[in-house]
C-alpha cells in the first residue's frame, strides 16, 4: 500500500535501506479505511447522497470482516487475503451497483445465483455500465502499479534488505473490535427487521448488515409451520373478506364464463412493453397498429400494472400461468421450479388441450428448463427450433418466432388438438436496438439515436410481426377458433435515460416516473365478440390467469378441487388491489385509486393518483389496502413453498 523501503546513507558508506514508517503500520488500517471509501461510494450511487450518520453501520460492518482476517489469517498468508478480500468486496460492490441501476433494487446474496444470466443479455449490461462504477477497483489498480514498479526498482538495488512483514493488530484488540463490531451491527439489524422497504432497509442498515437482515428474514418465512391446506383455507378466508365485489354486482354465474371456451388460446408475452404506445401515432405513423385492432376488436385492459420480482420476464410467465405472487427474493425458476405448480396448462390438460411454449433463447436462460415442466408444458421450442436470422443478442426475431410456432400449431390443429401456446418474444429487448433492414418506421431527428427512440422502434417491430402470426393464422384456418392474449412482461424505458418532458412533447401523453413506466398492456381477443369491451378495472399480472380462465370456463374457486388463485377475474369484479416488491419496495400497491409507497411503514409513505399523477396527501383510506395485501403476499409466499416436489 505504498513505498516499501526508505533510503538511508550513514556517514560515507554505501546505501542501505530499512523499512518505510508506513510499513510499521498494520494492514488492517489502511484497508479498513478503503473499504470504508467504497461503502460510501456504493451510497452515492445507491441513495444519491451520503448520510454521515449511516456511515457507523459500515463502518461496523467493514471492521469485524477485517478483524476476523486479522484473527484468523496466518501472519505470512494475511496480505494476499487482505487482497483477495477487498477484490471479492470490490466485485460485489460493482456488481450490485450495475444490478441497481438495471433494477431499482437492492440485491441480496441470492442475486448471485443468476450470474450466469450475465453473458446471456450482454448488451444490456453494457448499456447499463457506468464508467464511473469502475472507481471501486482503482485502488486495487494504484497498489498493482506500484508493486510492479517497486519490484522492478527492488531489482536494482544496492544491498537490498528483505521485506519486513507489517506488524499484527493485538489479538486481544482485533477481538474486542469484533465484538464491539457485532454489537453495533445487531442493534442495527434489529431495527432493521421491521422495514419492509428494501431501500430504506438498505440505507439504515448499511449494505452488508442488509444481507444479514435478508438472510434472517428468509429463514424466518422458511420456519414458518402449518400445512398446504392451512395455508389454502386462510388465503380463501383472506380474500373472501376483501370487497372485490360489491353486493349489486354479485350474481351466481360470472359474466362472460365459457364465451371461449374450447377454443385454441395463444398467449403473446411482449419483451419490455409498455402501454403507453398503444393507440398512438408518430408524424402519422400508428405506432402499434396490430395492437390497436385486437385491442379495439376485443376486452381491453388500459389500467394492469407489473408486479415482477427477481426472475423478470421468467416470473412474468410464472404469474401469468399460476397467479401466485413472485417472492421478490429469488427467481421463481430457480426457487420454485422444482415445484409441481398449479397452472392453467395443468387444468386445461383434463380437457384435452395439449400446452407448448416457444422462446428462442436458450431454455437454460433464466431456469426455463425447470420453470417450464414445473407449470405442466407438454413441449417447449427453444434456440435449436429457430434459424439465427441475428437478430439481437437472443439470435431470432420474432417473425422467426412467429414462423416456426405457426407451423407447430398447424400441424397440432390438423390433428384436432386443441392447445394453449405461449410465445416469450425478444426483438424489443434492452437496449431496444433494431436492424436497419428490420425497421419499419422512422423517428424524427429529435429522438434519433436515443433510448426512447430506439424503444419506439423496437415496439413497432414487435407490432409488426405479430401481425405476420396473425396473417399466418388466417391463412392456415385458425384464427376464427383461437383466442389470443397479449401482455407486457414489465417496463422498458429506464428511468435514468428518458425525459418525460421529451415523450409528452413526442407524443403528446403524460409521461410518469413510475405510474406509466409499469404501466403494461393486457388484451385478450375473443372470436364472435361483437364488440369490444374496455375494462378499466385496475389490475395486474396475477390477474391475468383467472381471467382467461373465465372466458375459457375454467372454474376456479368452485372447481374441484378449488384452485387457489391470489389474483382475480378482472371482469367480473368492480374494486381490487394488487402489491408489487421489486422495482418497488415491498408494501407498494396499485388499487382503484394510487400507487401507494411505503417509507418505513404505512405511516411514511407516499401516494401518487393514477389518474392525475399528482400526489395525494391523505393516506388514512389506503391502510386497509396496505394491511390487507402485506397479508395476501406473506399468504403466497407461503403458499408457494408449501407445494408439493415434482
């Protein structure tokens, strides 16, 4: 960490060197001090500012990790594991910061277990990076430097006297550190417990105290007892207690119940789509014309927001099959793949209908090879099934997408077997950029060669070739025996890249931070409607499958056996509430009214109108939802894990 040697001339005679001052110094000083630095970066990015007064729950933190070196590392071995250590933490801080700024979210240990998803969306990743992330490793770069050009210079030295090892920390001092250490991070994890606001969590807690929390607070849900019945019964009574329905709306048979039933149903889940564009025009160009039609043609979902946790797109298929929360703390693929989950392919399955999914990544991508025989597809098409026309980072467009599942779904009609098929699109993927020859609108020069006007691009491609499915579909004798459903997966513009004063001056919209953003679009298709039905009922993604359900005949709550659904059919209720814990922090909320944000609790937090985006001052209407979707999360989490191993 410096100069190792000083030179001294005594009289006359020749020079000869002892140790530097700095070398009597013990390693764990000058580290602690750097780890220190980088805590405080990771705030900086993090919270955009440094709280002087959080630093002590670092600081604590930082110490008992060194002092345990101190304690435990072999005096000859302890600076290549004081190296190694503050390389490791480097890493992590690095990874976590690009993860933030990708996320909204603070990741927690579990975030490593997807790592190997990195190389898979590069181009993401690398249009997420910051240079200024890389300050976390110019230290380490400094004390490479000039350990080199010490080595060298040591090489030419007169009389070189050998290295001294810096002295140890007392034992009984690093022991007392440790204590005190621990100490201090208890009393802060202890505090921390009750805040199920990550970020909040995270900025009182201090980062690496964060993960201790998340770790605590896991095992907690883990050891929490009763059986899959118990958890079944509560979460009926739960809901049963909750006004989904007002009493003039309540009659014995649901509305539209079995209007499709029999038929084929295609579901269209759409990279990184918004709803915003839909129904818009550019300089006279309809931005999502294929959408338009099915929209206005069949039941229309302006208000359904995403509810996503730490799989992404993967937990978008996840709760659209089952409408089961994600937890928010793990990839559902990853946690839960191992699961026999009941899913609408599995209900469908007595009928006769056999369930295939298309995606043209590799199915390992995000665990889809657990995730997809865990919701009881029959068949999945990945990579091998589609010709690489190089279209993005994924390979296929979707026009290829769409080619190859409209021969498999051919072959399946021709032998009168009906199916659910669903396509996981990827051509308007981050960071939304479109082959020239694939473009098929143009932006004007205010927008070009921007986040926002590579999106717009990117979502009319989509646009366009869901209209070649679609073309395919007739052609082959399909369409008018087939419902087709589309929803947005999660958001796409980043918050940090696009001005919402540039997209109302564009489009002419309202463009809100939060509200729009995971604002997604959900629309279903129905052949013989007459007319197409707006549903301005909020909603979200666990949602989606009870109300596919209804128009296909499925009974849920009154099958047999009951199927437990933590969502609700949207058109067949007239009040509802639906939580969100990633991208949000856990206890946000979309009802008829707001997006609620909590602080640390209820009390402090925030409320937007989700008509007006303006803030709304008085939250006392909102405690009864808050309470009331905290228990039906806690309920799903617990229910989840409860599933029966396949």
């Amino acid at each position: 960490m410096g100069i190792d040697i000083e030179p001294i001339r005594t009289g006359g005679g020749p020079l000869f060197y002892k140790p530097a001052l700095h070398r009597r110094v013990p390693y764990l000083y000058g580290y602690a001090a750097l780890l220190l630095l980088k805590m405080m970066l990771l705030r900086h990015f993090f919270f955009q500012e440094i709280a002087w007064t959080r630093l002590v729950a670092d600081a604590a933190a930082v110490l008992v990790l060194l002092c345990l070196v101190e304690l435990a590392a072999p005096l000859r071995w302890r600076p290549a594991v004081y190296w190694t250590l503050n390389l490791i933490v480097s890493l992590i801080l690095f990874s976590s910061t690009l993860y933030f700024a990708h996320f909204s979210s603070v990741p927690t240990y579990t975030a490593l277990l997807e790592l190997n998803q990195v190389p898979k969306i590069k181009s993401s990743v690398q249009s997420t990076l910051d240079w200024r992330y890389y300050a976390y490793f110019f230290d380490l770069a400094a004390i490479a430097a000039a350990a080199v050009v010490l080595r060298l210079r040591r090489a030419f030295l007169v009389n070189p006297v050998d290295r001294p090892a810096r002295p140890p920390v007392r034992r009984s001092v690093a022991a007392l550190v440790v204590v005190l250490g621990l100490g201090i991070s208890a009393g802060y994890i202890r505090h921390g417990m009750p805040i199920d606001n990550e970020l909040v969590a995270a900025e009182q807690e201090g980062f690496l105290n964060y993960q201790v929390v998340s770790a605590l607070k896991a095992r907690q849900n883990a050891t929490k007892g009763g059986t899959l019945a118990d958890a079944e019964q509560e979460a009926a009574t739960l809901m049963a207690a909750y006004p989904y329905r007002s009493q003039a709306a309540k009659s014995d048979k649901p509305a539209y119940f079995g209007m499709a039933a029999g038929k084929n149903v295609i579901v269209l889940q759409l990279e990184a789509f918004q709803n915003f564009p839909l129904h818009l025009t550019l300089d006279g160009q309809a931005l999502t014309p294929n959408l338009n039609k099915l929209a206005d043609d069949g039941f229309y979902f302006p208000n359904v927001y995403q509810q996503i946790g730490q799989g992404n797109t993967s937990d978008a298929e996840f709760m659209s099959n089952t409408s089961i929360y994600p937890t928010g703390k793990i990839a559902m693929s990853t946690g839960y793949g191992d699961r026999a989950l009941p899913s609408l392919p599995r209900l469908l399955e007595a009928q006769g209908y056999q369930a295939v999914t298309f995606h043209v990544n590799d199915v390992t991508f995000w665990d889809r090879s657990q995730l997809y025989p865990a919701i009881g597809f029959d068949r999945y098409y990945d990579k091998l099934a589609f010709e690489n026309d190089h279209f993005n980072d994924f390979g296929a467009s979707d026009e290829e997408l769409y080619r190859v599942g409209a021969e498999k779904l051919s072959e399946l009609a021709a032998a009168k077997t009906p199916f659910y098929a669903q396509f996981v699109t990827a051509s308007s993927h981050f960071p939304f950029k479109v082959p020239e020859d694939r473009k098929r609108m143009e932006v004007p020069a205010s927008i070009r060669d921007t986040q926002f006007g590579d999106y717009l691009t990117a979502i009319n491609y989509t646009d366009y070739a869901i209209g070649t499915l679609i073309d395919r579909l007739k052609a082959d004798g399909i369409w008018d025996d087939t419902v087709i459903v589309v929803y947005g997966d999660h958001y796409g513009l980043q918050p940090d890249a696009i001005d919402p004063a540039v997209i109302k001056e564009t489009l002419n919209i309202d463009y809100d931070p939060r509200i729009t953003r995971f604002n997604i679009p959900f629309l279903v298709h129905v052949p013989g409607l007459e007319k197409g039905k707006r549903i301005e009922q909020t909603g979200g993604q666990v949602d989606m499958m009870p109300t596919l359900a209804n128009l296909i005949g499925v009974p849920l709550q009154d099958g047999e056996p009951a199927f437990t659904a933590f969502g609700h059919d949207l058109l067949n209720i007239d009040r509802n509430v639906v939580g969100s814990r990633y991208y949000l922090p856990t206890g946000s909320f979309f009802n008829d009214d707001v997006l609620f944000v909590p602080g640390k609790g209820f009390e402090d937090g925030t409320a937007v109108s989700l008509k007006t985006h303006q803030p709304v001052a008085d939250l006392t209407p909102y405690k009864q939802d808050y309470d009331y979707i905290m228990q039906l999360m806690t309920l799903s989490d617990r229910y989840v894990r409860l599933l029966p191993r396949r």
